[in-house]
C-alpha cells in the first residue's frame, strides 16, 4: 500500500452546509431545512463515531456572511447525557443548531437574499485545516476533506476565487466533496474532477441521509473499494462574466482573467482599458527604377 492507499491515524471532515433562504428548496418549504439540518449532523456524528481520534468542523454559508457553527469559537455548551445519547453527539446536535439560529437573525433584515458564500466558507474550511495540521503531533497522520452540502445554482461572479480555492485543496491534497440538493453544479464539479473527491445531484431530499452515509462517509482508501456514482463527463467551459453562461471560445482580460462572451473595450471587473488596434498598414511597394 502506498501512502494514499493506507488508513491514516485520523480524518478531519470540513461541513460546509448552506443555509441561504434564497434556495428553491427552503422557499416551496421551510421546514426542509430541517430535514436536511438534522441528516447532515447524523451524517456528522457517524463520522466521529468511526474512529475516536476523528475530528469534525461544520461551517455555515449564507449570502451575507459564513462562520463556524461547530466547534464554538466561544465557551462551549454544558451539556448533558440525553435519554443514554452520547455527550459529544448531543453537543454536536445543540451547537449547530443554536449557532444557526443566531446566523440566520444576524442576516440583515433589509437586504433580499443574494448569492450564497460558498468560495469564502471553503476558504474557511482550507484555513482551519491547515491550522489542526500544524496542531498535530510529530508522526500523526490526518487525511482530510470538505464536504459541500447546497441547493444553490452556479456564480460565476466567484470563478475566480472558486479556482483559487480548487487548486490550493488539490496542493494540500484535500478532497472536496460536493451533494447538490437542486440543480446540476457544473463548477462545483470542476472542484471535485481537480481534487479527487465525489460529486452527487441528490434525486431526493427524502433520502439525503442514505445518500450521505452510502456516498461521503468512507474516507478517500475505502472509496477504492466500492461501487460509488460516477460524476459523469466534466463540463470544463469557463462561464462569462457578462452573461453567467458557459462559452467554449470567449475573450480574456489579461489582467485579472475575467472571461467574456463579448468584446469589450473596458473589462468591468478590473475596469482596465485596452487599446483597439486599428487594421494593419500594408507597406507601400517601391517602384522600380528602370
């Protein structure tokens, strides 16, 4: 076995769960969210219960900002043993559950809803795993993943930093795991297809829990192992920033390569000004002296 393929000492699994209400799914029906809540920290508490040493971090994601929801930044919760549960699954249940409740009526009440913050909440998870890392003692070996749970569509206003976040998971070897609740993540897909991970459009919300246990529980060795749902073809086209759709052929900024479908003379995400070239000069022939 080489080192990929070998059990590590420990996992560390990155939640990122987004809790927009601007989401198809919560506007038909709030109560769905949950549905999908109480799944993803039973999904949670199996991972804790696969070895002692594993360890668990669930970020938040809403359209004005993301934070932690588990573990506390704060003092943690006194909790108490609950009809035989045990305690680190009860204090896993009350502080996400509390710490969502205070994101969402932390939301500003005057602004509607808008995209969801999925770059920066997997920059988040990157900068925490990169900080249990350094916490670890000599010779302990931690594999680690996100996993992204949402019902949001594609931004390509956040490409930039979607790759950024891709490329630096796929330096650090984290995989990035993505359970699409709604509509088919073609990015989001890209960032599996780059890091290794999974990628899954969930056919129904009724049985997100089997699909999570079944799919996103075994750790990257095991996956090798079983017969899991194949991603499907790649959809690796960029998405302009004009028009937010895939184009196959489109024009650069070669400052901040942002990418359009159309030509324009200003780009409008740098506002940088290119100069318009005008039609070459064909050079006057000489005439021949006789």
């Amino acid at each position: 076995m080489t080192d990929d393929d070998s059990p590590s000492d420990c996992s560390l699994l990155v939640i990122v769960v987004d809790t927009n209400p601007n989401q198809r799914y919560i506007i038909e029906d709030p109560k769905v969210l949950t549905n999908c809540l109480d799944a993803v920290i039973a999904f949670a508490n199996s991972h804790l219960m696969q070895k002692s040493k594993n360890q668990l971090a669930v970020i938040g994601c809403h359209f004005h900002k993301s934070e932690y929801l588990y573990p506390s930044p704060g003092k943690p919760l006194d909790v108490r043993q609950i009809d035989g549960q045990y305690e680190l699954f009860t204090l896993v249940e009350k502080t996400i559950k509390s710490r969502l409740v205070n994101l969402i009526k932390s939301q500003p009440q005057e602004d509607k809803p808008g995209e969801s913050l999925l770059a920066g909440a997997l920059a988040m998870a990157l900068c925490y795993i990169g900080r249990i890392r350094r916490q670890l003692a000599p010779g302990v070996r931690m594999s680690s993943r996100i996993l992204i749970v949402t019902g949001s569509s594609d931004t390509a206003a956040q490409y930039i930093n979607y790759m950024n976040v891709f490329f630096t998971a796929q330096k650090q070897q984290v995989l990035i795991d993505v359970c699409s609740l709604d509509k088919h993540l073609s990015l989001l897909q890209q960032g599996c297809d780059i890091t290794g991970g999974l990628y899954l459009k969930v056919p129904s919300l009724e049985g997100l829990l089997q699909y999570l246990l079944w799919v996103f529980l075994p750790e990257a060795y095991e996956r090798k192992a079983l017969v899991l749902p194949g991603g499907g073809r790649v959809d690796y086209r960029a998405a302009c920033f004009c028009h937010r759709e895939p184009v196959s052929i489109g024009y650069v900024c070669s400052l901040c390569l942002s990418v359009f479908c159309k030509f324009s003379p200003i780009c409008t995400t740098c506002h940088t000004v290119f100069k318009i070239g005008g039609p070459p000069i064909k050079p006057k022939k000489k005439k021949l002296k006789v």
